[in-house]
C-alpha cells in the first residue's frame, strides 16, 4: 500500500438548509456524503492508512465441506480486526474468514499479495432497498503491487507447482511459500514529507552497494526523524534515456564525480532544468579517488611513532623530526581539500550555475542546522568530510555516503553511523524542503 498520498483538491459542498426545504433521498445522502468527506480529508491529511489491531493470519486445514480438489494447504483464517485505508475509510472484519489462495507460479517464481479494500455499500446493486445497510470490503489476492487503496495483509513469494503454505521459522526472514508479513503497516501519524532518491548510472547497470547505502539512509527515518518519509527503493536512470518529467520524481539525484564531470551538453541540460524545478544534484567524490586517503594514512603512522617514541630523550631529535613531517602532511591534506573545493566551484560553474561563494556552509545554512545540529562535519575512519552547496548541487567530499550502510571494512562504531545517518538526514530535509519552495513559487 503507498502511504504517502494527498487528499484529492476538490470542493466541499453541503446542503443549504432552509424552511420549507423538501427533505428526499437525495438531499439527505448528500448532507450526510459531506461529514465522510470531512473526516477522510482529516485522516487522509494528517494519518497514513494500515492496520488498527487484529487481521492476523494462520494457515489452517480445510473443513469437510470442502470440494477434495480445494483440500490443500492452501487455506488462510483471517482473525477480526479493524485498518484504515489510505482515504479514511474503516474496514472492519467482526468475524474471522477463510480464504484458499488460488494462484498458482507456472514457470518463475512470483509474488501473491492479499489484501483488504474497503467497498462503499452505495455502489453496490441491491434487488431490493435495504432500510440499512453495512459498510463492507473486499479480500482479494493480487499479483500486483498494492495500491494506495488496499491494505495489505501479507505478501507469499510462490514457487512454481501447486505448493503447500507454510509459516516461516524466521519470521524476519521468511522463505518460497511462507507468509511474509514485513510489509503489513500499521496506522500512525503522517510525516509533512516524502523524499525519493536516484541515482545516474549506465545504460543496463545498477549498483547495489549505492542503492543499499542510500536505501539504509531512508530507512533510518522512521526512527531518526519521523517527520519525514523516504522510499528505501532507490532507483537507477540512465541520464541519456531519463526524460524530465520522469526525473522530477525524485527529490535527489545522486551522482558520482566521475561520472558528473563527463556529462554530455544533451544531459547538462535536462539536471539544469531538474535543479530549475527544485531537484537537489548530490555529486559525491570518496576520499580514495583522491590523494587525500593516502596523506591521511601517512599521517596516521606518523602519529603512531611519535606516541611510540613518547618522552625518550635520546630519541628528541628524531620525534621533532616528525613533528615537522606531521605538521607538513596535515598541510598537505589542507591543500588538497581547497583545491578539490575550487575545482568543485569550477565544475559548477561550467555546469551553468552561478557560485557567487565558494560553497562553504555558513553556520546558519540548513544543512548544518535542521534538523539536526552541526558544529563540525562527522569523520569516516579519521577522514575528513566535506559539504559545498550552490543552489541546487550538493558536492560531498569524503565517504559520507559509504558510511550510511554497514561496511566492515570501514569499522564504524554504533555513534560514527548515527552520527553519519544524521548528517544525511539533513542532507534529505534540505531537498525536501528546496522543493517545496521552489514549486510554490
């Protein structure tokens, strides 16, 4: 179920009540449609649709009264509960219903989906005219994602054949034919925003590592900052098919320098009309395509045989030596950062943007600030981060973006990848919020 969707933008109309008025059917279901647009326009505006409690699920062994070519481990008891959709609507399920999942996988496997939808008794064919009548739903099973008016219950992933159902030992890790229920939402206030993510890659590519370490990033929102919400599935373009009304789908484009550096004038111009829109380009340049990771590893040895010599005097002379060497090294590594920050305001400005600073974030930028505060950029592996931003470009100098997934190699504590995870955060609240301004101009 998607659950991020907007009330739709029409007009409220109410009966006007007047002495004499002719009170019939019609008047009267109109008078009464207007409270339930109200309240769906409420929820719909402030809560994301799912479950309220109950509608659990358990495989069970058909009754006698089956037909024996149905008496299969195929059937599913829903218990009663209560969900919400998307739109406000109740579904509320008083007694438990069994269901026989009919699909069948003929060649590769694939995805079943069950889900709840709720039914308006007013578009259904009644032979006669009931004086009441009760809201109901439907239970169906789809081979399609579910859309922003179903709510879903469980997904199965199928294997070919007739296959009998089975509930996972692992339920954080459920197998071919086992009920998976990760995907069940429950009900909860709305975030104000949703942000998607991108990233260029070539024609036929993708690359996994980048769509986990962004995708690990959106799924710290709900803990981190609920107030926004991302979709962990992060999409692959090719900038030289992508058209632009399809860009302007995500909030971020993520790209790497190598690849930023080579854009053609045909793709220039499409991310200088995406950044015109409100879309945030994230050109990301790692420590290890710069000298900058080798001077951080010299100078890490350096300080280890300075702390090995410690107060020997006989060795003064050798430890002030590499005190000098240190110190060069560490302005070596300052160098290098400036000229990759001018180099930076350069490829800019080619792009077409106007750099009228040199990018540096200023203590009230928001990238510093909201919403999580930043004194000083986070280190990855004692390396040093940097941010420059210009308009719509975001240029990460560093491995801000390799720290957001969980890589052994980087050895990060638990505090180095929250710490980093926030950082990113506001990297997502930053395109958010360029966004909407700028489509509210």
């Amino acid at each position: 179920m998607t659950s991020f969707s907007y009330p739709p933008i029409h007009p409220l109309e109410r009966l006007n009540v007047t002495d004499g008025l002719l009170l019939n059917a019609e008047l009267w279901q109109l008078a009464h449609y207007y409270h339930r647009q109200r309240q769906n326009i409420h929820y719909q505006a402030l809560n994301q649709g799912g479950i309220v409690c109950g509608l659990g699920l358990s495989i069970i062994e058909p009754s006698g009264e089956i037909k024996a070519e149905y008496r299969d481990r195929r059937w599913l008891r829903i218990q009663p509960g209560i969900a919400i959709d998307s739109r406000g609507n109740p579904i509320i399920v008083s007694e438990s219903l069994d269901f026989h999942l009919a699909s069948v996988a003929e060649k590769n496997p694939f995805w079943v989906y069950l889900v709840l939808r709720y039914v308006d008794p007013e578009k259904l064919q009644w032979k006669t005219s009931p004086t009441i009548v009760r809201e109901t739903f439907r239970l169906d099973e789809k081979t399609t994602l579910p859309t922003d008016q179903d709510v879903e219950l469980c997904r199965i992933l199928l294997q070919p054949g007739n296959v009998e159902l089975s509930h996972p030992v692992d339920v954080f890790n459920p197998g071919f034919n086992q009920l998976d229920l990760r995907s069940r939402v429950q009900v909860q206030a709305k975030a104000k925003g949703f942000v998607r993510v991108a990233y260029a890659a070539q024609e036929g590519t993708r690359e996994p590592q980048r769509e986990e370490q962004w995708g690990e990033l959106l799924s710290a929102l709900p803990a981190l900052y609920p107030a926004l919400a991302g979709d962990p599935q992060v999409t692959a373009l090719n900038l030289e098919q992508v058209k632009i009304e399809q860009l302007l789908g995500y909030s971020i484009l993520s790209i790497q320098h190598q690849r930023f550096v080579k854009l053609t004038n045909g793709t220039s111009q499409l991310l200088q009309q995406y950044v015109a829109h409100g879309g945030l380009i994230v050109v990301d340049l790692p420590a290890w395509e710069t000298v900058i990771d080798e001077l951080k590893v010299i100078e890490g040895e350096l300080k280890e045989a300075i702390a090995d010599i410690g107060d020997n005097e006989s060795l003064r002379e050798a430890k002030n030596e590499l005190m000098q060497e240190l110190q060069a090294t560490q302005q070596e590594i300052t160098n290098q950062i400036n000229q990759l920050k001018t180099e930076a305001q350069h490829l800019v400005e080619t792009f077409g943007v106007h750099t009228p600073n040199s990018g540096q974030l200023d203590r009230h930028h928001p990238l510093r600030r909201l919403p999580f505060l930043f004194s000083q950029y986070p280190t990855v592996s004692n390396k040093p981060i940097e941010l420059l931003n210009w308009g719509g470009i975001v240029f990460i100098i560093g491995n801000l973006i390799q720290a957001w997934g969980i890589d052994e190699e980087l050895d990060q504590t638990r505090e180095s990848i929250r710490t980093n995870h926030e950082m990113g955060i506001n990297l997502l609240h930053f395109a958010w919020w360029r966004q909407q301004m700028m489509q509210a101009r």
